[in-house]
C-alpha cells in the first residue's frame, strides 16, 4: 500500500511539475507531456530502440502486403470496372460531352469502351507483384528510415518511384494484348470518331497510354490504402514485426 501511495504521489506531483512549466495553460498540453512518461508500457520499443535491420524488415513486410492486396483486388474480374475509387472512365474530353453522345444513340459504344479498357487494366495488375517485390527488395537502411519517419503514405511514394518505369513496361503489352481482346481499339476509335463530328478542336488520344497511366494510378491508390492502414489501425499489423515497427512511432 505505501508503494502504490508512493506512486500516485509521484504521478501527481509530476503532473503539477508540468502545468507550472506550461506557460499557454492548456491542460490538453499537461497531459501530453505526463503521458509521454507514463502512457507507454515498459515492454514496449520505441523507434530508436529497434535496429536498423528489424526497421527495414517491417516496411518491407508492409509494403508486400499492401502490393499484394492491391494486386489480388483489382486483378480480379470487376476490380476495376466495379469499384467506384478507381474505375477507369472515358478522356475528361469525352466525358465533358458524353450525354450528347448517349442522346445521338452511340450509349452502347461508350459502354463498350469503358468495360474494354477496365477489363484490360484488370489483367495487365497480375502483372504487378513480381515488379513490386524485386522493388521491395532493393530498399536501403536509409530509404527505411526516411519511410518511417515520413508521411503515411511514404512508403507508398517510394514504390511508385522505384517501380513505375519496370511496371509501365509490363503494364503496357499486357494492356495493349487485352484491348486487342476486348476490341476497345475499335470502341475507343468509334466514340473518338463519333467525339470529333461534334467538336472543333478533334484529338487523338493514345488509348494504351491512357489506360496504363489509370492501371497504375488504381494499384498505387489500393498500396496507399493499405499503407495508412497499417500505420493507424494497430489491428492491420498483422505480424510481430509490423507492431514492433509501426507501433514504436
């Protein structure tokens, strides 16, 4: 009993240390600073007790685990075309007038090509997780720590970086094969052609540029997701490592 009095005496006195100290007199900021000492459990690491080797070990477990969910997700039939956030939709161009176009009764040509060029972005992702990982691999002591230590969608920036011109060269015959099977060359050149009857300035848009750019826009959308996930919802940290790591911020 007088060890447990001891305490709270402590504990209290520390906490009357900290209002004096505090000149703005926000209590929210008293106690801050009291549960900065006393909030944290005595088991616990913080990131400057974690190696450098156990850092660069859950940034990449967690960034294999967003690239793979992200995969998994939008290779699936529909993850694009299903999935509001990142459905690929026609050139802004096209769609500043498409309700024209649906009223002339070319509706189905439009349909056409906004499922041809989702279907296609859906199977050019399978491509995706072998590119991420050998990224993943490649990742210095110095960029684990930059990821750490920035913001939450750090780790999600240094993939795009390191992996986009691989992923672009991947992304791209895959695309260009299923546009191909899908015939949304020819959709894409029907609502082009029906587009530039009605305008005075025609374009010519690069329908595999296009769809590899929105491709990779939606897989970088899904690791970003699972990024912020992982860092604020302590139930996302799903091994030893990623609570070591994401918890010790």
């Amino acid at each position: 009993m007088k060890e447990i009095l001891t305490s709270i005496i402590f504990l209290l006195a520390s906490v009357l240390l900290f209002a004096q100290k505090d000149s703005s007199g926000n209590l929210n900021g008293m106690f801050k600073k009291a549960s900065s000492l006393f909030g944290k459990k005595s088991g616990s690491k913080s990131s400057s007790n974690l190696s450098s080797n156990e850092i660069v070990s859950g940034l990449k477990e967690a960034l294999s685990l967003g690239a793979k969910k992200s995969g998994d997700k939008l290779s699936a039939t529909d993850g694009f075309f299903k999935d509001a956030a990142v459905k690929i939709l026609l050139p802004q161009q096209i769609r500043d007038v498409e309700n024209k176009i649906r009223m002339l009764g070319f509706g189905k040509l439009v349909d056409n090509a906004e499922l041809s060029m989702n279907r296609a972005a859906e199977d050019a992702s399978k491509a995706a997780a072998p590119i991420f990982l050998d990224a993943i691999k490649k990742m210095t002591v110095t960029d684990a720590l930059n990821i750490l230590r920035g913001s939450d969608t750090a780790a999600t920036g240094y993939l795009r970086k390191t992996t986009s011109p691989a992923l672009t060269t991947a992304f791209r015959p895959v695309i260009e094969e299923s546009l191909k099977k899908t015939d949304a060359n020819k959709y894409w050149k029907d609502v082009f052609s029906t587009y530039n009857r009605f305008t005075s300035k025609p374009v010519d848009a690069d329908i595999n540029s296009y769809v590899t750019g929105k491709a990779l826009d939606g897989l970088f959308y899904y690791v970003a997701q699972e990024e912020v996930n992982i860092r604020k919802d302590p139930a996302a940290r799903v091994t030893d490592i990623l609570k070591n790591v994401f918890g010790s911020k």
